[in-house]
C-alpha cells in the first residue's frame, strides 16, 4: 500500500496574530520578493516568516508525508490581488516575476533549518486557485474566452513558480482548488472547460491534483490530460464517491485523493452545541480515530491502488486553534499509518 497523507491547505492563524495583520504582512512580503529582496533579512516582516514557519512545521509534526504550505490568506486574493495590479496597466496578464506565493519563497529560504531539524527533505504540497474559480470570483459567470486563457496562464505562473527542488525541500504536489466547480459554473462550453484546465497545468515536475467539492461534473475532469489526481470531498459529503468508480479511473487512467476525516468546523460544532457542549477541547472537536478508520477502509476497499492520496476533506483555516487542527492531522495520520503496518 502506497499511499500519502497529505492536507489541503489552510491553517488557524497562532492566537496573537488577526487577519487584518497578516494580510498587510502578506501583501509587503510579497512586495518584497518580487523587488528582488531577501525576505529573511526584512525585519518588519520577521513576524510574518515566523507565522509561516511555525504553522508549517506543526503540520511536519502532525506526521504528514506531504504538507500544504500553510495558507492563511485568502486563496482569491493570493492570486486576485496580483491581476488588479497589473490591470493597471491595462491588463489580466500576470507578469511571470509577480506570480509568486510568499509563504512558498518563505518555506524556500528557511528549508535548511528545517530540514536539519528533521533530517529528511521536505516533501511539500502547494495548493492555488483554480482559473474557473479565479473567474468567476472576479468577473462572474459570462465568459471571455481570451480572458479565461489568461487567467488559466496566470494561475500556471503561479503553479511553476512555486516548484522548489533541491536537498532541502521538493514540491511533491500542485492542487488547483475548483470548490465552485459542479455547483457554479462559468458559461462555456465543455471544450473552453477542458483547454481552460489543460492551459492552467500545463506544468511538469511534480504529481498534479484538482481539488472539488463536488463530483458533479468529474467526468469532464477525467478528460483533462495534464491532471493526474481528482482530490474529493468524502468525510462530510460521503455521497460524494458515488459518482466515481474504479472502472471510471482504469479507463482514464487517473488517481484519486479521499478526504477522511471531516474539517466542515461549524457543522461539528453545531452538533456539540446540541449535545450541550458549549466550549469543546481540541478532542472532542476532532473525530475519533475509529471513525476516520472506517472511512479510510471503506474508501480503499473502493479504489485499491487507484487511491494514491488521502487526508482531511478541506483546510482548517476556521478552526479554532492550530493544537485542535494539528491533531485531526495527527489523528488521519495515524490511521493511514497504521493500516498501511497491516498491509506490508
């Protein structure tokens, strides 16, 4: 049994950090790079680096084979943010220099100290916005088809830019996140989809994922030839692999990522709230391991091999500390650990 755990992204900012502080943060650092600086030698930004490092390293110590960046701004914004900029100057085209994610260059300067920490590469996970969400958050449902290419070019940027290989740290993983995919859509036609899709991982050198939520349209998915794994929610939406068979994934010759443990944070806590408990601790938030178990089986049983990712269904950014996000990460961990024991 190979089969990696991962994370899709998001993380609980540390409690002495608010939104408003990171994202000015953010969007210095990123200000930064791009003007050729070394972000580490930026005093009013050790704050942010710190953030960036602490969160990810909580995540290595979880156990995960491959870890998120953690993604504690806005995936729009991320990439949105750059292509206001550059409309400016009168376009959607994002200069290949800008398209850059911080906490990736970040991970990238501090990988050394990490890794002699661990002793071992870092195998890392980027996740970005995909260029129909980006699409549709920004202009809406209509299309321009020339404007729909730039955006999938843009979000490519964003992707190759984000690729670290050297002995330290190898990006293993690029998820282009599509979470409106299947319930909103833009209006194109089936082959505007496809060639938006193939456009935005038009990229080599690593395992490319497509995140959704809903399976809805996955057989349009299975049709992308750059996309090597369709990523699905499971835990919370367990209907969710019924449109999807093993047969489907042979004949397309893909792979699939199932999430097994639930991350829909206000639905958990509205159930204890009904059980009378107001103010959980970071246990009682987290599944047991039992449950995480049975899904994980059942999902194995499902696709063999097939299933060469698992992990949490969606990010953790809304929990409501990093210790209780850390130990679902834990928790899935060990699950798949143990059966993967079982299996050798």
């Amino acid at each position: 049994m190979d089969i990696l755990v991962d994370d899709v992204g998001s993380f609980p900012l540390p409690p002495h950090v608010d939104d408003k502080m990171y994202g000015g943060a953010y969007r210095h650092a990123r200000e930064v790079i791009v003007n050729g600086k070394d972000i580490g030698k930026e005093a009013s930004l050790s704050t942010f680096s710190q953030v960036v490092i602490d969160s990810f390293r909580k995540k290595v110590e979880a156990g995960l084979d491959v870890t998120n960046y953690p993604q504690h701004y806005d995936m729009h914004r991320q990439v949105a943010d750059v292509i206001r900029e550059s409309m400016k100057q009168g376009t959607y085209s994002v200069d290949e220099r800008e398209a850059i994610l911080p906490e990736v260059s970040v991970i990238g300067s501090e990988a050394k100290n990490l890794y002699e920490e661990t002793d071992k590469t870092l195998q890392l996970r980027v996740c970005v916005i995909g260029p129909m969400e980006l699409y549709l958050k920004e202009l809406g449902t209509k299309v321009y088809q020339d404007i729909l290419q730039m955006f999938a070019d843009n979000v490519k940027r964003f992707a190759k830019n984000s690729i670290l290989t050297n002995k330290y740290v190898k990006t293993v993983a690029v998820s282009l996140d599509e979470p409106s995919f299947g319930f909103q859509e833009v209006s194109a036609e089936r082959d505007t989809i496809l060639d938006t899709l193939e456009r935005a991982f038009d990229f080599t050198g690593v395992v490319k994922q497509i995140h959704l939520h809903s399976p809805s349209k996955v057989s349009d998915i299975l049709s992308v030839k750059n996309v090597d794994v369709v990523s699905l929610e499971y835990a919370a939406s367990p209907r969710n692999i019924g449109a999807i068979s093993r047969k489907m994934l042979d004949e397309a010759d893909k792979q699939i990522r199932v999430g097994i443990s639930r991350t829909d944070i206000n639905s958990i806590m509205a159930e204890l709230y009904d059980k009378g408990i107001t103010k959980p601790a970071a246990y009682q938030i987290v599944e047991s391991e039992e449950t995480i178990q049975k899904r994980f089986e059942a999902a194995w049983v499902k696709y063999g091999d097939r299933m060469t990712f698992t992990g949490p269904d969606c990010g953790l950014g809304g929990w409501p500390t990093q210790e209780a996000a850390q130990l679902l990460l834990e928790r899935t961990v060990d699950v798949v650990k143990r059966a993967k024991t079982r299996s050798a």
